[in-house]
C-alpha cells in the first residue's frame, strides 16, 4: 500500500495479495460478517456506489464509464470490512514499520521516476498529486515509528526529505498536511496540558521562524505556488487558477446534486455531464468561460462523490468520517503515538480530499480501513492491544 507501484495487469497489486489473503485464512467468514455497526456504512457506501452506476441517467456510454470503476469500489468496500474484522489482532507497530519501508521506497522511487522505464500494466508512475498524498497517508505513523525505535535522526532526516520534495514539486496542500499531521503526531501524544502547551509552543516558534526574512526568501525559491499559500494566500482565493478551478468544479457538484441527488449520475462520469455553470464567486470570471472546463474531473473527492454517486454514497461515507473524527478525539489519550499517527494522517486525507480525487486510490481506503478498526474498538480492548503490540 505504501509502495502503489506495482501494478498487475493494471491493477494494484495489493488486489493479488488480497487474494491469497483470502485464500489462506482460516475462517472465510472474515471477509464477509459484519461484527460492527462501521461496517453497515460500508455496505451502504458500496450499495449507493452499484446503483449510481445502473442509474447512470442515459449518458453517453454512462453505464460502461461506471462500470470500468466499480470493481474498485467493491474491492475497497470488501478491503475495509476485512479490516474491520480484523481490529482485535492488528499489530498497529508493525504496520508503522513497514509503511515506513514502502514510504522510503516511494520516495526513493519519485525521484528516479524519470529514468526508470515504464512497463504498461505492471509499473506504475506518480503524479504529484498522487504522491503528495501518499506522503500525507503514511509519513505520520512512519515518523513515529522511528522515533519509537530510538531513531529519532533518522526521522527528522525523513521528515525533511518529505517535506523538500513536496516544497520542490509545489505541492502547497501536501506540504502544509504533511507538516502539521507530522508535527502534531510526534509532540501531542496525548491531550494532557503539557503536551498541548508544548505542541502551541512549538507552533509558535514555527509560525516566527516563516517570518524571517531569509526564511521567505528560501520558500519563495523554492516554490512560488508554497510561498504563495504561506504569505499571500488571498491572491490564491481570487487569482490563482487551480484554486478557482476546484471552486468551479465544486459548483458544478452542487448543480448535479440539485438534478440528480439521490443516486447522482454515476461512477466516473462528472467529467462526462455538462451544466450552465455561473462562476458566482470572487475570481469565477477568470476559470468559468474557459473551453473544455465541463469535461474536466471533479478535482475533489465529496464533489465527485455527491455528484457521481449522489446521497446514496455520500451520506455513508461522510458518516464514516465523523465517526472516527468522533472516537479519534474521545480515545485520543488511551491510544499510543503510532495508533494516533494513523488518525493524524486520516484528517490530513480528509483534508486533502477537498483538494484532489484522491478517493480514486487504494492506499486511501487501506487508511479509512486502519483508523475504523481502530474506532471500532471499545476502551478495554485498546488498552488490551497497546500493551499486546508493545507500540511504544
């Protein structure tokens, strides 16, 4: 998951191992019972998402468009229910270290990228969307882990490898989330009043540092589009092309869902449905008379959700992300830093959701998967399995 390079017949290969998976374990009643209410949602998600695409609402080659994404909706429904089903078992450290391997891998990988020849179908290739965030996904739990380990400069070495890359590639959300979700991973193990003063001051002294005028000057050469996030970010509300795109984009949903908005029109067919859009925002005049800006994607994951899928799947899934936001905060100070790191990482993708169709990707729903068997269990069993894992 760490490492989404590896493809089979153009599919990751995490759907081969899923199956060997299945193929091994000793009860297959795993995969399939439902031992907490999480997963009703799951289903729901999964059922809302095979309706979507029956009602695709006659466009052209609509129903073929939703069909070509759906076995991947169905094997993340499934992925995440056997997650679940698994919660009493998982070794939440030994998860960390290999997400740590994977993540290292990635990175190592992102910058050879250029040089290393693709094989269509087996060899996968970044975007930089994608890898910003895969970076927001694992790099919390991996830093953790080290610091866990007693390699503490080897994290802050990670650390900054990461957060170079994602200023380099001018990745603004992603540096901003990787930062904070690494930041508020490593110095608030839990909500006690001493780590939450230590944690504001921290931020304190960053939010002085960003002042500095040789400060400036670095991010400013290293990416304009970050130096424009930290120091003029109201020229990104009303100038900035891509942020005025997603606003445009994010119109476009709500008109879908005001048409259809109970099974929307289908998986993987926003780009595929065209609307008046009026643009009827500050900045709207610069993006909404552009060619072509109907046929683009949703580039936001619950606009593309509620206008693809409708309520059907966007009322479960968005109930999946309040009720582990819910028991991320009431359990916050039972858990250990690494079980943290992986909630961290989820609002970071949560986040960053808004930004990119990153629901597209596998390693999201192995996320959403980790943090809702994590929220699914009661206080006594989190204690039981901190102290089985040795997180700490």
């Amino acid at each position: 998951m760490a490492f989404p390079v590896l493809l089979v017949f153009w599919q990751n290969i995490s759907l081969l191992i899923f199956g060997l998976m299945f193929i091994h374990v000793k009860s297959k009643a795993e995969f399939y019972k439902i031992s907490h209410w999480s997963q009703l949602l799951v289903i729901l998600f999964a059922l809302g998402a095979i309706i979507s695409v029956i009602d695709s609402n006659g466009l052209d080659n609509g129903l073929l468009r939703g069909l070509a994404v759906l076995p991947n909706y169905i094997y993340w429904s499934i992925l995440v229910i056997f997650i679940i089903n698994l919660r009493s078992f998982l070794n939440y450290g030994r998860i960390a270290k290999y997400v740590n391997y994977g993540l290292i891998a990635s990175i190592i990988y992102y910058h050879l990228s250029p040089v290393i020849p693709k094989v269509p179908g087996f060899i996968n290739s970044f975007s930089s969307n994608g890898f910003a965030y895969l970076c927001i996904t694992f790099t919390p739990a991996s830093l953790v882990y080290l610091v866990s380990r007693n390699k503490k400069y080897q994290a802050i070495f990670l650390f900054v490898v990461v957060l170079i890359t994602l200023l380099l590639a001018g990745r603004r959300a992603g540096f901003t989330l990787v930062f904070v979700s690494g930041i508020m991973s490593l110095f608030l193990p839990s909500l006690k009043l001493k780590y939450v003063v230590q944690s504001l001051l921290f931020s304190a002294v960053v939010i002085l540092t960003l002042q500095l005028s040789f400060v400036e000057g670095i991010i400013y050469t290293s990416s304009s589009r970050v130096y424009e996030l930290i120091y003029q970010n109201s020229n990104i509300q009303e100038e900035d092309r891509s942020y005025l795109t997603r606003r445009l984009m994010i119109e476009k949903a709500f008109l879908i869902y005001k048409d259809h908005p109970l099974t929307g029109i289908g998986l993987n067919n926003f780009g595929n449905y065209k609307v008046e859009m009026q643009g009827d925002f500050k900045g709207g005049e610069y993006v909404v008379n552009k060619t072509g800006m109907n046929d683009k994607s949703a580039h936001n994951s619950y606009a593309a959700i509620i206008g693809e899928g409708g309520l059907l799947t966007f009322v479960p899934f968005i109930g999946l992300i309040f009720f582990n936001f819910y028991k991320f905060v009431v359990h916050y100070s039972l858990r250990s830093r690494i079980s943290n790191a992986f909630y961290w990482s989820f609002l970071g993708g949560c986040v960053h959701m808004f930004f990119i169709s990153a629901i597209l990707n596998v390693f999201a729903w192995f996320l959403i998967g980790i943090v809702t068997a994590m929220s699914a269990l009661n206080r006594r069993d989190i204690i039981r399995l901190q102290l089985l894992n040795n997180e700490e």
